[in-house]
C-alpha cells in the first residue's frame, strides 16, 4: 500500500529490492485463472494500491471467452518401483498448464503421448500450456526422457477445472490532466523469471515512483493474464482508454543484462515510438529494434486493427529471442539486480520524457543575447562552446510547431538534455512552454 516507506526507496538503486521481490514471487504456479494468479495480484497488492477485478468464467470478451478457472495441488510421475521421476513439487513447470486431472497406470509407449521436452536444451524443462484444449501432460528435461525404461508409469495430477473467475489487478493514478499513460504488464506464467516476473517487479516500483513525484499525466497501470486478460480489459475499458490514452507501454523481459530492445507499435509513429526511439537512440545506441511484425504479446491486442491504442514494447532480451525463453532456465540468475534496474531506469526515462516534452517558442526575435544574461561562457572550451551551440540550436528551432522530442530529432542531442536547457532558457525568460 502507499506508504511513508516509498518516501526512502533510492530509485536509482531499487534493482536489489525488485531482484528480492521476484524472489518472493517465483515459486508461485501461476496461470491464466486461479489461485496462484490471486496469491501473486495479492502480494503486489501489499505493495502498491492494486484494486482487484474478477470476471466470470464464460464472459464473452471479444471473440474469445473466458475459460474454466484451473488450481492445481500437486503432480507426479512413478516408475514402476515407486520412485518419483517427475515431481511437480521440484518445479511447476513439471505440468503442462491447464492440465485435466490424471490417476492412472500406462505404459512407456503411452506416457510418452503425453511428455513434452527439447531435445536442442537437453538439461531445460519446457514451458508448455493447453488453455483451449483439454489434455494432459508433464514437461521433463530430455537427458531425464532418455533415461525412462520401458515398463508401467503410475501419473496423478491433482487439478481442477472449474466455473470461477479471471482476476487481473490495476492502478489508476491522477494527474494534472486526464490523458493517460497507459502501462501494461502480466502475471499468468509459473516460474520464469525474465518472461514473467521482471514485468510486473517493474511496474510495481514504477507505480511506487510516479506515486512520490508531480504528475502532468494520469497514469493507468494494469496487472493481466497475457491475451486473454488484456483482451478482457480492453472489452470492459475500450472506449475510456480510446479517449484518454496517449501513450503505452507493454511491460516484458526487463530483467537480464543483455541488450536492450524496441518492439514498436502497429503505426510505427506514435508518441510512444517517438518517446523510446528518442531515449534509446540516445542512452542505448546498441539496442536491438525489431518490427511490428516480430510481435508476440499483448502489444498484439492493443495495436488491433480497431483498438489501435499507441502502445510499444522497450525491453532487454525480446521474448523468444533468447535461448533460455519459455524453458526452467529462465531463472533467478538469468534475471539480476543490475539487470533489473537497466530496465526500470529505461522506462523511467520514458515517462520522464513524455511528462517534460512540450512544444516550445522563442520570446525574442532574432538571435538573443547570452551574454547579458550569463548564458554565454567568458571562457571559451570545447565544452562550453557545445553547450551554448546546443542551447542556440534549440532556440533555432523553438517556433512552437515542434515538441522536444522532434527538436532532438533534428539537433541530435538527447531530449533529456534538451529538457534541462529548455529550463535555463525558460528562467531567462528566452523560451515558453506552448502546449504538450
């Protein structure tokens, strides 16, 4: 809950804490519906003002229904001596998710029907789920499939699928003005830590900071089981987010050291493309730019034809580009602390520059004087002759038809630099905000 404590959270330093949090959350067997995804939304909720909505299984969203709500208790495979070979208590990747309950003894031939492993990633369990087709199934490491001998398998699950409800949680903070920015982020994948939780530890401290600071924007943070869970916010909130929505980001893979990347939106030009691409470009020149075709999570639902909301993607390792994605190797040593704060200090950075990018205007005409108003050095150095070439290229450009961002475009330097001498312009008087 918001509290005297985020008061004292060192947000240049919050990589440990959030690296603590995941730690917290990643033994929990999450899915699209049930328990575990209410005890995760739970936990979060501890932390930030998290109102929680449940829909009812069955409730058309779209083109899609919500499905039957599944928990599962526990799972297993016997050899024909006893001994467990598969436990789901060792992992909750062990079950392939949405599995129906099992109690039976089969033979090698027909267990192996139901396995799933990857034989390029000999030592990684998959992560392999079944939410629109009934079946069952267990997911092993293929140096443990290789060892099965043949003979009879005692497999039990202890699962359940029933009439419930789809939970996803979301924040909605205000700001001077109505228009929003809109986070996303979800919370439906068992124990993998870049894929899953570097997302929502993310968005949590994200909410805790934009909690201690001014705000020009309302903010709207959401917490929702991928696809299914976004496609049932949008049918609930469509129309609001459609009136007030000016940029979005899809909170994923922001936990590992690797390279940053930029999955843009459908448009390709909005003013969350305009925002990332400028911060990026500028802060991490090495990052990987992908296109709207490279698509693969909810960026999907929020750039439909129809919905066509301005939401982009900045992250580390893309999903599905790096060897460790949808498999038990995606772990709390892939994701750190270091990589963690990486990803939040970039999306930080964006909401930084949408909150201080305006549309500037020159008040003098002509060329003003510096000098008169200490602008101008009284002794010249390569550094100080940038930084007033840099503050005369911004009052060249200020004629009120172009925002920050557009004027870094042109000038090549950061807008987050720009922002800082569109201030000591502004407290002389040489530059006004127009609009934003």
């Amino acid at each position: 809950m918001v509290n005297d404590l985020m008061n004292v959270i060192d947000f240049d330093a919050c990589g440990l804490d959030m690296h603590r949090m995941a730690s917290k959350l990643f033994p929990i067997c999450r899915s699209i519906t049930g328990d575990g995804l209410r005890k995760t939304l739970a936990i979060i909720a501890r932390e930030i003002p998290l109102q929680i909505t449940e829909v009812p299984s069955g409730t058309r969203v779209f083109d899609w229904i919500v499905p039957r709500e599944w928990n599962i208790r526990g799972a297993w495979i016997k050899d024909s001596s006893g001994r467990r070979i598969v436990d789901f208590a060792d992992t909750n990747l062990h079950v392939v998710g949405y599995s129906t309950p099992v109690d039976a003894t089969v033979s090698l031939a027909e267990l192996e029907k139901h396995l799933y492993s990857l034989p390029s990633q000999p030592d990684a369990v998959p992560y392999i789920t079944s939410y629109y087709e009934e079946r069952w199934g267990f997911c092993l490491t293929h140096r443990c499939r290789q060892e099965l001998a043949d003979g009879d398998y005692h497999v039990f699950i202890d699962s359940d699928l029933s009439e419930g409800s789809l939970t996803y949680g979301e924040v909605l903070i205000p700001g001077e003005t109505r228009d929003e920015i809109f986070l996303s982020t979800y919370v439906c994948h068992p124990s993998m830590a870049n894929n899953e939780l570097s997302g929502p530890v993310v968005a949590t401290y994200l909410v805790k900071w934009l909690l201690t600071r001014p705000r020009r924007y309302s903010y709207r943070v959401i917490f929702v089981p991928e696809t299914i869970g976004s496609l049932t916010y949008l049918s609930r909130n469509l129309d609001s987010m459609r009136r007030h929505v000016v940029a979005g980001f899809n909170l994923t893979c922001l936990g590992d050291g690797r390279a940053y990347s930029f999955l843009p939106s459908r448009n390709g030009d909005t003013l969350a493309d305009r925002v990332a691409l400028n911060v990026l470009r500028h802060e991490h020149p090495e990052f990987i730019q992908y296109t709207f075709l490279d698509r693969g999570s909810d960026e999907r639902q929020y750039c439909s034809p129809g919905v066509d909301l301005p939401v982009v993607s900045v992250m580390r390792s893309k999903y599905g580009a790096y060897p460790e994605y949808h498999t038990s190797l995606d772990d709390l040593n892939l994701v750190t602390p270091a990589g963690l704060q990486g990803g939040f200090d970039v999306v930080r950075m964006c909401l930084d520059l949408l909150e201080n990018n305006y549309f500037f205007r020159t008040t003098c005409l002509g060329e003003p004087q510096l000098g008169r108003r200490g602008l101008y050095p009284t002794l010249s150095t390569r550094e100080s002759s940038q930084q007033v070439q840099e503050m005369m290229n911004l009052l060249a450009f200020a004629d009120g038809t172009a925002d920050l961002i557009e004027i870094s475009n042109c000038i090549g330097v950061p807008a987050r630099r720009l922002h800082s001498l569109a201030q000591t312009l502004g407290a002389a008087g040489l530059l006004t905000a127009v609009s934003g």
